[in-house]
C-alpha cells in the first residue's frame, strides 16, 4: 500500500512538472515561432509598459486605500525612486505601497490579536506581540521593495557584459550608438529583460526629443547601478571628446571581466573563513560524539563500579 502511494504521488508530482513546463515554455515558444516573432517585429518594442497591469483584487483595494492616505511629497518622491528602481513606473504604484502597508499592518495586527493566547502564555509578550505585528506589517512592504531593488539591480549587473558585446557588435558593423542601444534593447527582451527595458527607455527618450546624454544620465539615475553609472559615464564621455565608442566599450567590457573574476576569487577566498562557525558549532560536535561518545561510556561503564567498590 504505502509503495502504491508512493507511485501515485510521485506520477503526480511528474505529471504537474511536465504541464507547468509544457504551459510555460514548450507552448509560448511553439507560438512564437509559428508567428515568426523575429521578422513581424517592426521598431522598438518597450516590453511591459505599452500594456496596462492587471489589478487583482488586492492591488485594487491597496490602491484605494491609498489614494485616501496623506502622503508628502518628499516621501513621495523617494518611493517613487524605489519603485522606479524596481521596476514598477505605473502612477498608482505609490499609492498602491502606502494601501499595502495598511492593509498588512490591519491584517497583521487583527492576526496577533486574534492568535495571541495560542501563541505565547507570558502577558508581557501577549502584549508586546500586537504593536511588533503592526510595525512588521508596515515596514514590511519597505523591505520588500528594497530587497527588490537590489535583486534587479543584480540582475541588471550580470546583463551588462552580454549587453556590451552586442553594443560592440552592432557599431563596429557600422551603426549609430542610437540605433545600436535599440537593436540590443531588441536582442535582449527575452534573455535580460530588465536591461532591454531600460535601453528601450533610453531609445524612446531620445525619439521624444531628449539629447542622447540627458537619455542615458536618465537611465543611471532610474536604476542606480554603478556599473551602469560607469557605463553611462563613458558613453558620454566617448561623444563628448569623439573618442571611438567601440573602443571604450571594449576596454570597459574587459574591465568588467577582470573586476567580476577578482569578486569571484575574493568570495572564494571568504569561505574558508566563514566556514568556521558551522564546522565549530555543528560539525564538531558531532564529529566528537561520534568518535569520543563510545570511549566516555566505556571509560563510565568501568569507572562507576570501581568508585562503588572504593566507597565499600
């Protein structure tokens, strides 16, 4: 019985791995390219901002309770920096923060209210637990989002060498930077995402009428990269002082090659180090109740009886 069950969740577990895999990626790139996605495709494409978010029903009632909150304008601006950061550039998403901080702060609170007495038997922390519940459940959208930040940043990092070697590509075959940020804002919708987006941004900014430079000082102050800080710095620079862009482009790439390789053998050089504290705290004891724990009980087993015939 319990080998039938076995069998039986584990034809399960396959059978929702193969349609998840068959929904996700085998269908979609089936389509594609029976629509022949590459050839129909006709100028820049700006990948999720020409088609509106779809609100649910908790990003609805966020976004009304947050259009009924007083909200500075300073601490409206930072937040819209961080969203902007994070890749949320809809007009409601400030409002939709500040609806979420209150919906997790009231839900948070009513939960510790309602689960306090199964949770802990102390007063002191009965009623410590309802304030704490409704600090986490405001500050935790923040955190949140910061921790998104970060993580599309990284993403934006590991982009930029591959994103390079195409801008390298496409001037030395003879293009304008222009239009060489708009075929690699093309090539990159599907691999890195993050970066065509911006380099899509980047590209309509300049249609609209923004100076190429003004376009890419905008594009270091929306994702607040470094790398890209320094990329846009030489960029600029190269059309400044008409300095041979691919050159730059090469050197910095080589750069960034250089620089993630010494990262990679300073983390590598780290572990050592931080390998300490588990090997101390969790491997050794272990290892010591291994090969002491059968030399103490034999050392007791005989001690014990000599100390009650001394004692006799």
């Amino acid at each position: 019985m319990a080998l039938l069950v076995a069998a039986v969740l584990f034809f399960l577990l396959m059978g929702s791995i193969t349609l998840y895999g068959y929904r996700r990626y085998a269908r979609p790139g089936r389509v594609l390219d029976r629509l022949g996605d590459a050839a129909t495709e006709t100028g820049p494409v700006l990948i999720g901002l020409d088609e509106p978010p779809k609100e649910n029903l908790l990003v609805r009632a966020a976004r009304s309770i947050g259009e009924k909150l007083p909200i500075s304008p300073q601490d409206a601006s930072l937040t819209r920096r961080y969203l902007i950061a994070a890749g949320y550039r809809s007009d409601t998403a400030v409002r939709v923060l500040y609806g979420a901080k209150v919906l997790a702060c009231v839900s948070l609170v009513v939960l510790a209210v309602i689960f306090r007495d199964s949770i802990t038997a102390n007063p002191i922390l009965r009623n410590v637990l309802v304030p704490a519940a409704g600090l986490a459940g405001y500050f935790g959208p923040g955190f949140i989002l910061e921790r998104m930040v970060a993580a599309r940043q990284d993403r934006l990092r590991l982009s930029l060498p591959d994103a390079l070697d195409l801008l390298v590509v496409c001037v030395e075959a003879g293009l304008g930077l222009d239009q060489a940020i708009n075929n690699v804002s093309q090539e990159l919708k599907r691999t890195h995402k993050d970066i065509s987006e911006e380099l899509s941004l980047v590209n309509l900014e300049m249609r609209a009428g923004k100076q190429r430079a003004e376009a890419l000082r905008n594009l270091a102050e929306r994702t607040g990269e470094a790398e890209l800080r320094k990329l846009v710095a030489i960029l600029v620079q190269a059309d400044r002082f008409g300095v041979s862009v691919a050159d730059s482009l090469r050197t910095h790439s080589d750069f960034m090659r250089i620089r993630r390789r010494q990262e990679a053998e300073e983390r590598a050089a780290k572990v050592g180090v931080k390998l300490v504290f588990p090997i101390f705290f969790c491997i050794m004891p272990s290892m010591m109740l291994v090969t002491a724990g059968p030399g103490v009980l034999q050392l007791f087993r005989n001690l014990y009886p000599m100390m009650d015939s001394f004692g006799k």
